[in-house]
C-alpha cells in the first residue's frame, strides 16, 4: 500500500480483518488497493492474509470471488440459463426462456433472444445484443438466506447489542430486526430490496433506521452495519 505526505493513520484490529484509513489527510493522501489498483481513504487486509485492499476487493476476497478490476459489463461470455437471475436499475430479473432466431437481414447468422420475468410478476423479451444494462448476479450469493441472517444475528451478539426478530426464520428476506444500540436508541434493520443488490459487494444486504433520530444507514455489510449503530452519536 501506499500513501501521501502528512496524514494521520487510524488502524482497527477486528477478528476477522484489519482495517487502516486516513484522517486529516492531505489532498494527495490515498491508499492504492493492491487488487484493483483504484484509489481510496481506507484499506483492508483479511485475517490469514497479506495484501491490503479496497472494501469492495476485500467484500469480494472474503466471499470467495476473486478481486480486481470489474469490468462495466457483467454479464458473462456465454448463453444465459434457464433460472439465473439479472440486475438493472431498480428491478431484479429471472430469465424464464431462451431460443435462437434468424438475425434479421443475415440468415445464415442467428442471435438469442431471452424471455425476462421482473420479480413483480411483469414479463419482457430482450435481444442478447441490446442488454448492456443488465449485470448478472451470483448464484451463490442471491440475496438473503437463512445464513446471511444468522450472521447479523452474530454479529449483533458480539458487538453487545440487544435485539430480537419478528420470528420469520422460514422466510429470511421478511426477517426483520429490532436492536437497542449503546445510548438506548432503537434501531430497525431490514433486508435492502433485491434490486439495490450489488453482485461486486455481496455481503452489503441491510439498512436499519433509527426512526427517534430520523437516521437511516446506506446498505452495508452485517459487521459494518453494528459498527455503525455502536458509534452512533446520542
């Protein structure tokens, strides 16, 4: 890693990660992510590990992608299949059928064409070729499951916050969450809506309000989110 001149270094030791950041810093003080090379104020390095990277490598790194530069497009080299699901802005998508046609004005070429299902039920057909805005999402990582709750709810035990749940084990992304933060101000944590999933940070599934300081959390990781509610001012 590598920084400017005159900064000020702030470094926390968690289980699972260490993470440094600037304070005070110069204009020109930046870590570069030994990944992605992109710049930014704070770094992680993963416990067990040696290099340093941004949060969105080291979200990655820890779900078992490999971390690096993200291409704009990221829908893969190949055919879609039948049940994999599709990001756009503000909706989710599952591709419900494919099949090949003749390209128009060229027949002896042939292009796919995909039947889409948004996840309020409304159906659409895209051409392979016109879907620039769609990014594919993870198999292993859609969404909520019943693990990514029971890591909130660790995550919330260990950091000495008091909580308790609406009691929807059997439906995870309806699981909703109440927790008393260090100061006595009541926190709601919920699940983010699928269609503000982000396949590059998959482990960034909830908000929580604080409806008595009219705060609300940007979506954020199980560890970052408890962080955030223990430091949160009175």
């Amino acid at each position: 890693m590598s920084v400017g001149r005159h900064f000020g270094l702030l470094i926390s030791r968690l289980p699972q990660m260490t993470y440094a950041a600037t304070t005070r810093a110069a204009e020109d003080c930046r870590f570069v992510c030994s990944a992605c090379y992109g710049n930014c104020w704070g770094m992680y390095r993963l416990h067990g590990e040696t290099a340093w990277l941004c949060s969105q490598c080291a979200d990655m790194k820890d779900n078992g992608l490999t971390p690096g530069p993200r291409p704009f497009d990221t829908q893969p080299s190949r055919q879609l299949h039948v049940g994999e699901q599709l990001r756009s802005r503000g909706a989710i998508w599952t591709v419900t059928g494919s099949q090949r046609v003749p390209k128009p004005g060229d027949g002896l070429n042939r292009l796919c064409v995909y039947a889409l299902t948004r996840d309020d039920g409304h159906e659409q057909t895209w051409r392979a070729g016109d879907m620039a805005d769609f990014h594919l999402i993870p198999a292993a990582f859609e969404h909520i499951t019943r693990a990514r709750c029971n890591e909130l709810a660790a995550a919330l035990t260990t950091a000495g916050l008091p909580w308790q749940d609406n009691g929807r084990q059997s439906a995870p992304k309806r699981l909703e969450y109440a927790a008393t933060g260090p100061r006595g101000c009541q926190w709601s944590i919920r699940p983010a809506p699928g269609a503000e999933f982000d396949p590059a940070q998959p482990s960034n599934l909830w908000r929580a309000e604080c409806a008595a300081q009219g705060h609300q959390t940007p979506v954020m990781s199980a560890h970052s989110l408890t962080e955030r509610i223990r430091r949160f001012p009175a």
